[in-house]
C-alpha cells in the first residue's frame, strides 16, 4: 500500500491523542506510559509543532496511523535549533516504511524550506536499538549518553543516548 504524509493541524487532536496512546501501550518505544498521554500533552506538541516547529502525520484512509515532530526550544539562543523530536507508528503499521516516509518528509521539508535551523536533535533509550540503527542511517550522530536516565523499574535504569542532524543547507545570519 502507498502512503503520503501531510502537515499536521490543530483539528487532529482527538486521533493524535489515540495513536499516542496505542503506541505507549508497547513497551520500550516512547518515554511515556498511557496514563501520561493526556489532552494538555498532545495539544502542547500540536501548538508548539505548528507554531513553533515542523510536524507531519500519516493517514490510512480517514485514520491517523504516524506522525513525527520537532520544535524550538523557549530560549533564544536555542532558535537554530529543533528539539524534542518524537516519532510514533501505530503498532499495527510499524515496519511498513512509515517512520522512513515520515523522517523523509520531515528532514527533506527543513532542508529546503527552514534554512533557519542548523540541527535536529532527538534521544532514544538505549535499548531501542533498530530505531537508533535507524537515525544513524538518516545521518543522525550520536553525541554521547546520558547515564541511567530512563526508569525501567526498582533499581533497573537505562541510558539514553542523544543524537543530532546538521542541515547543509543553513544560512547564517
Ligand atoms: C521506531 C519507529 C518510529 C520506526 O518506524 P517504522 O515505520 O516502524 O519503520 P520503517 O518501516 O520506516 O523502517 C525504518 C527502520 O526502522 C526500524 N524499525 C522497524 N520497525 C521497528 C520497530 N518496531 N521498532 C524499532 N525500529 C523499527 C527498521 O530497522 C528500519 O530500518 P531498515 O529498513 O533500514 O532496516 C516505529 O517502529 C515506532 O513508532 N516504534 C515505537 C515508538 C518508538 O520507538 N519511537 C521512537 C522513540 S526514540
């Protein structure tokens, strides 16, 4: 099946809140459990996202199925940069070339359209390794880690790994 991506809008917000919910069901993907998926949540990615970032979601027919997102950080020594980046595909349509289509749109929008923004960052728990196999062959650079970050239970801590993305075609100002 062939799919497109489209920009996200603020009327996606009920769907939104759903995917988000299936995706935290599984474990070991997003760093966030159902219960933290609130209303407040998803409207702060929407609102940041389309004011203040780039963001694409993916449609199978009427139904959200993936979306990706970054955005600035509040301080203005932070304004070349897009931050926060998260990456959902319904469980059902993961390994389908969504999460691929979805950081294609993504980087190839910023690459001619936002020649403001130097570097995309993200951080993935170390244990996801196929998606951090991932960033890396999109041209994300791992940066080093943050020790013990992430929670897994009583006495059982993660790393998290942070990676960056340049964009060639910045303009300095
Ligand atoms: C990680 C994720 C965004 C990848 O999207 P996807 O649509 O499943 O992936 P694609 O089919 O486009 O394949 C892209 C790469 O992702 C990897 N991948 C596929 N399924 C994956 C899965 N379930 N979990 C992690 N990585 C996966 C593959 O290695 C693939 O690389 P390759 O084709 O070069 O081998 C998606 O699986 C997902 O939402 N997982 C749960 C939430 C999550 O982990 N988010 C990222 C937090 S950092």
């Amino acid at each position: 099946m062939s799919f497109s991506a489209r920009q996200v809008k603020l009327t996606d917000r009920e769907q939104l809140i759903d995917l988000y919910k299936r995706v935290s069901k599984t474990i070991g993907g997003i760093a966030r459990v159902e219960k933290e998926i609130t209303e407040e949540y998803i409207q702060n990615i929407l609102e940041n996202s389309i004011n203040n970032g780039v963001s694409f979601i993916v449609e199978d027919n009427t139904e959200l199925v993936a979306e990706i997102h970054c955005y600035k950080l509040v301080p203005s020594v932070f304004n070349h940069v897009l931050s926060e980046l998260t990456v959902v595909v319904d469980p059902k349509y993961q390994g389908q070339g969504l999460g691929k289509l979805l950081f294609g749109e993504l980087l190839g929008f910023i690459e001619k359209e936002r020649q403001d923004i130097l570097r995309v960052e993200l951080i993935a728990r170390e244990s996801n390794q196929r998606a951090i196999n991932f960033y890396e062959k999109l041209g994300f650079k791992i940066e080093g880690r943050f020790e013990k970050r992430i929670y897994n239970g009583p006495g059982d801590f993660e790393d998290d790994i942070p990676m960056a993305w340049f964009n060639e075609n910045y303009i300095v100002k």
